[in-house]
C-alpha cells in the first residue's frame, strides 16, 4: 500500500485536486474519506463529482445517508457518520460493486462493509485555508491514479 501526500492552500485548489481525481475515476471506485468537522470533505466531494461531470449542487448527505448524483459515472456520496453505533447494512454493497463511483464520508463507522480495494484520503486541517492530504493506496490502480494527479 502506497501513501501519497499533498497540500492545498485554498477551497478552490481543494476543488482543483478533487476534480483531478474525478476525471480518473472508474465504475467501482470506492474513496473514503476521513477527516474534522470542516477540515473539507463536503468541499472535496464537490470537486470530484466536477471532475465526474456533475451538474446538480453536490451536499453533505448528512440527514439523508447517501445521495446519488449523475456525471459521465453514477455518483454515489455517502455519509455514514449516523452509522456510529448501528449494526444494520444499508445494502453497501450494490454500491460498491456497482456502475459508478462511491465517496464515503466517516468511513471507518462501516470498515467491515467497505471493499479492501479502495482509495483511503484523509483529510487534515493545517490552518483556516491549508490542508494535507494523505492518500492511501490500496491496489497498483490507485497509486497510478495518485501519482497522476499529485504530479
């Protein structure tokens, strides 16, 4: 498993990254995605559904569990946090072995429903404005994927 940092300045070179990624994606593609209150998920999400070619305002699932957005790929955000003390299975798997792509908020709440092959991001929360990203590659795929879009 390779691990890949970067940094971004800003919201927008968040944006920037996410839509990086997006644009690489394939049917399958399961991303986690962890990280504080603020520290930018809804923000990366936001980047990635641009890069899958989302129209629609990409939101925090939060009250909903998981929102489905259509691109070039279905995408499916999900938000697991309410999941924390729940023994039940929402059926994560057709997502995850679906069409489309699957970005998982607070994944660790359902680590034994996610797929071992799997792009882990966590996300940490420098200053107002800097993040780190710390990308965790779980199969030869992600870590070109990761090497590609980090240059």
């Amino acid at each position: 498993m390779a691990t890949f940092e970067i940094y971004t300045y800003s919201p927008e070179e968040t944006m920037d990254l996410a839509e990086r990624l997006g644009e690489k994606l394939l049917p399958g593609d399961v991303l986690t995605l962890e990280g504080d209150l603020g520290a930018g998920k809804t923000t990366f999400t936001k980047g990635l559904g641009r890069g899958l070619g989302v129209k629609r305002t990409i939101n925090s699932p939060t009250f909903t569990m998981i929102k489905e957005y259509q691109g070039r790929l279905p995408f499916y955000h999900m938000d697991v946090y309410r999941l924390e003390e729940s023994e039940e299975d929402l059926g994560f798997d057709e997502y995850f072995s679906g069409e489309g792509v699957t970005v998982v908020e607070w994944a660790h709440f359902i680590e034994e429903y996610l797929p071992t092959q799997r792009l882990d991001i966590v996300i940490n929360s420098i200053n107002e404005s800097k993040r780190l990203f710390k990308l965790e590659a779980s199969s030869s795929r992600y870590e070109e994927v990761c090497k590609e879009i980090i240059g």
